[in-house]
C-alpha cells in the first residue's frame, strides 16, 4: 500500500546542531509518509567569518549554553547521531548556496548532499565554510562540480537565501528549525511524535 503524499516545509541551517537532530526526525516521519519536502535554507550567522570564530562568541550566557549542549547530546543519543565537541562556528553561506543549487540535480542529490553536509560538520568536525571541504563532500554526493561553480557564481541561488529569509519574516519564523506541517508551525527540533501529530491533523482522513 502507498504511503499518503504529504507536504512540509523545513527552514534550516547546516551550523544549526538541532537541525540536524531535527533531519533525523524528519526520516522517521518519512516512514510513514511520502514526503514532499521544501527545504528553505537560512543563513543564521551571517556574520560569522569562514575561516570560523569560537562558540563562545556567539553570546549564549553560559549557563544557557551549558543547558542547550546537555539538551543537545541527548537528543544526539536518542537519534544516534555521532557529534564531535566543536570548539568553534563556521559560515554557512556557501554551504547553502550549494545546497540550493544541488536541488536542480534531483532530490536524491539534495539528501546526499544534505546529510553529508550535516555529518561532516556535526560528526567529523570539518570546516563546512571552506571550498575545499565543500568540494570534496559535493563530489561524494554526486554534485558535479560546474554545479558547485554556478552555485557561488550565479547571483541567483543568493536571490534564493533571501526569498527564503523574507517568506521566514513573513511567516514571524526567527528560528531553525523550523516545520510547516498542515497549518501547523512547529518550531525547534520537536520529537518525532510531534511531527506525526501535525501529520494526522493535516490528513485527518489517514488510518
């Protein structure tokens, strides 16, 4: 039997650690559903030079830090997600441009690509900032690489981050990740219960 088709919208980022926690979730809803995912891609740090800056920069009072990273490595264990201790952030920009572009190459590429992106840098503690690190995990996932040089030559796939931050601001979106589900908003990386509930409610029909 089919699975039902269902739409969902992700807002994420690849230095988001409870995006990847939140990927990992969306796998599981995808067990019982044929999912249609857009991915809107936001950048969260802009700032962030590429080379990386230390975690310790990006403001968190360190008893919210010490909360968020002991909220983190739990979730980590129940997905069984590796993560590397990062003692330092990177710039995301051309990681996201890349994975725009690595849509056109189909959706099997784009998940390639998006898991490896989240992998090395969460598992294996790569700079996802620098060109070479990006490179090499394109070609891993398939992306050939006069994609990779449109990715971060065509001004269009920048025009694409920003469509993704203004349909964001429009929809009072400030954080990643973020899913659209139904009429459901759910926001951070929600257990995976939460993400069927929203499923049911938009498909009320289902068994």
């Amino acid at each position: 039997m089919a699975k039902p088709e269902l739409p969902v919208t992700v807002f994420s980022d690849y230095i988001c650690p409870f995006c990847y926690i939140g990927d990992r979730r969306l796998a599981r809803l995808a067990e019982h559903y044929d999912l249609n995912v857009d991915w809107r891609l936001l950048e969260i740090h802009p700032d962030t030079p590429s080379e990386g800056m230390p975690v310790s920069e990006l403001g968190y009072p360190p008893e919210q830090w010490r909360q968020m990273m002991e909220n983190l490595s739990r979730m980590a264990r129940e997905e069984k997600i590796p993560l590397a201790e990062r003692e330092i952030t990177t710039n995301s920009r051309k990681a996201l441009l890349l994975a725009e572009a690595a849509k056109e190459e189909g959706p099997e590429v784009f998940c390639a690509l998006n898991e490896k992106l989240f992998a090395a840098f969460f598992g294996e503690g790569r700079n996802i900032g620098e060109d070479s690190v990006l490179r090499k995990l394109a070609e891993e996932a398939g992306v050939p690489p006069a994609v990779v040089d449109r990715a971060w030559g065509d001004p269009a796939y920048g025009e694409m981050l920003s469509a993704n931050q203004a349909a964001a601001a429009q929809l009072g979106i400030t954080g990643v990740p973020t899913f659209l589900i139904g009429k459901r908003i759910l926001v951070g990386a929600v257990p995976a219960e939460a993400l069927l509930a929203a499923a049911r409610d938009a498909r009320p029909a289902d068994p």
